[in-house]
C-alpha cells in the first residue's frame, strides 16, 4: 500500500504544522511513488559520514540535509566530486562552517552521501495556477532553468500522449536528441517519470509545489538528483 504510505506521510507533516519537506523526506516520498533516485546515504557525524562515503565508493557528492535550507548550494550545503575520505572530511568541515555562517538558526539534520551522475539535468515541477489547479512542467533544469525559461505545461492529471507532447515542446529538444555532443537520452523513462509525478500530485492534492531539480538524464538512465516538496499550510 505505497500511496497509503504517501498520503499518511503527507498529513502527518501537515499536522505537526510542516510545509516544507527536506531532502531525505523528499526523497522517501519520490521513492514510494517509483520515481527513480540516485544511490544515496545519510550520516549524523563525520565519522558516520566517512563511512558511508567509503562503503559507497566514490566519486561522491555531499549534501546538507535540513528543513530550513531549500537552496543548499547557495548556503554552502553541496560538495561535488569528493574522491577520496580525505576530500569527505574536508567538504564535511567546510559544509557545515559555511551553513553556521549563512543560515545560523537552521536546524541540521545531517549530511546526504549521494553517487555522482552524469547526464543532461532536466526539471520537473508542480504549481498550483489559482484559476486552472494543479499543472505539471517540463524543461531544461540545473542552473540554467531561470535564464532561459525553457519549459511546457500541462493541467494535471497527463496522459503518454501529453508527456510526450511536453518534450516536443520546449525549444532545447535537440539537446534531448543528444545535440552537442549530448547524450541522447531515454525518452521513455521520462515519459514514465512525468506521468508518475502528475499521479503523485493527482493522489496528493496537498502538495502545493514540488520539483525534481536536476532530474540527470543520459543514455540509458534518467534519475533524480535533488527533490523538494512544499505542502498546503494547515488551515
Ligand atoms: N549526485 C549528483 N551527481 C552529479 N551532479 C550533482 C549531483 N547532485 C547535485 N549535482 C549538481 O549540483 C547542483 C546542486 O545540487 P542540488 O542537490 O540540486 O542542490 P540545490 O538545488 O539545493 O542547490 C545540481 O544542480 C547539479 O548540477
Ligand atoms: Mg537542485
């Protein structure tokens, strides 16, 4: 019973006055509705931390893990590339220095030990239009979302038909054919990702906004590497 386990989930964070969910709560709710993430782990200490990075094997990114911080990288919270439990220790150190500084009153959960992913990073969000409800989006994610603009939407729920409506619409589609030396991609798992989340959303209507940014997308895998859910404040 996944989408019990979503729903109960959902209500009790609405319930303990919660609307923004962190990465590793996120990331369960993503999981239980079989959209696909990155290999991942979560350490409380340095220590725990190290070993979970060696066990894992490396490259590894590491990622602050709290409620308060909604964009780590621009709280120092994201270190990519770690190689070896030297450079763990050191971006540890330097993750949690910075986010001290930046966002003093943040509480911290911990830190997520994540695979690193090679791909074209995507996006997929949700919002919530004031006269037409739920609508889902599609476009060309990572650090370039907000300079571009690249993006279709549809109302929720979608069909195939839609999704695959969706790719073809936005204006870097051949960077999806594997333009520029790109790979070209698995449309069919993204296909599969975009109507998953218009059914998560569809079945949850009290998820106001949620993305999946970067959704890392190669040859033969797409998967999500960060998620945010925001919910409905309790009336
Ligand atoms: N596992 C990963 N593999 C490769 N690149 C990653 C990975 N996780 C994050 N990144 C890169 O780091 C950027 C920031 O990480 P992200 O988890 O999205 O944090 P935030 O959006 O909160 O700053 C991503 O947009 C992506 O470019
Ligand atoms: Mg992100």
């Amino acid at each position: 019973m996944k989408n019990k386990a979503i729903s109960e989930h959902i209500s009790s964070a609405i319930k303990s006055g919660k609307s923004i969910l962190d990465l590793e709560e996120a990331r369960e709710i993503m999981e239980l509705s079989g959209i696909p993430f990155n290999k991942s782990g979560f350490g409380k200490t340095e220590d725990e931390v190290v070993s979970v990075a060696n066990e894992m094997g490396y490259p590894v990114a590491l990622k602050i893990v709290s409620p308060q911080i909604v964009h780590k990288t621009e709280s120092g919270g994201v270190k990519l590339d770690i190689n070896s439990e030297e450079e763990v220790k050191f971006a540890y150190r330097e993750i949690m220095k910075s986010v001290k500084n930046k966002v003093p009153d943040a509480e911290i959960l911990g830190i997520s030990i994540d695979e690193m992913v090679k791909g074209t990073e995507l996006i997929i969000g949700t919002t919530v239009d004031p006269q037409f409800g739920h609508m889902i989006m599609f476009g060309i994610g990572g650090i370039f979302v907000e300079i571009y603009e690249d993006v279709s939407f549809r109302l929720i729920p979608i069909t195939s038909g839609d999704a695959k409506d969706m790719l073809n619409e936005i204006k870097g589609r051949p960077l999806l054919d594997g333009a520029r030396g790109r790979p070209k991609i698995d449309e069919g798992q993204l296909v599969d990702i975009l109507m998953k989340v218009s059914e998560l959303v569809d079945k949850n209507p009290d998820i106001q906004e949620m993305d999946l940014n970067p959704l890392m997308a190669n040859e033969s895998n797409v998967v999500a590497v960060d998620a945010r859910i925001i919910l409905k404040k309790s009336e």
